[in-house]
C-alpha cells in the first residue's frame, strides 16, 4: 500500500493544501507526476484516481487544490486583480 501525506503549506494570507503519494517500490530516477487540477473551482477529487499511478510506475504523485479551491484557504471578498 502506498504511502499518502496530506498537509498544507503557507501560501499569501492563507494556506494551500497537497496531498503525496509515495508508491511502495519506488524507481530509482523517476520523475514525480505533479497533476494540476482544473479551474477556478474545481479541486482535486475528479483526478484523485491518479494516485494509482504511484504503485503502477513507482514515481511519487502529487495532488494540490489551488487557492480559493477545495480544501485550500478561499477568498470570497478578495479583489478580482488577486486572481
């Protein structure tokens, strides 16, 4: 089973959430797959199946949810210049 971590770094006056995925046998020299998920307002969970990839290729997958998205600090009184 692979290995997931889930946090949140600090990101302008609010914090952004990851979540990695480490896969058991990792391969040596293997990129990880950093998936970008689509936007504004859509956050993570339509591409979270991507973490199947970490076992199936032994690179390391990363998910993020962008500021303003999911589970990431949202601004709903920001100006519109901030996005």
């Amino acid at each position: 089973m692979s290995r997931i971590t889930e946090s949140t770094m600090p990101f302008q006056d609010g914090e952004t959430w990851y979540r990695i995925t480490e896969p058991d046998h990792p391969v040596a020299g293997a990129l990880p797959l950093v998936v970008l998920h689509g936007g504004p307002g859509m956050a993570h969970d339509y591409v979270r199946n991507l973490e199947a990839f970490a076992d199936e290729t032994g690179r390391t997958v990363v998910h993020h949810d962008q500021f303003g998205c999911g589970r990431s600090s949202h601004r709903p009184d920001a100006p519109d210049d901030l996005w």
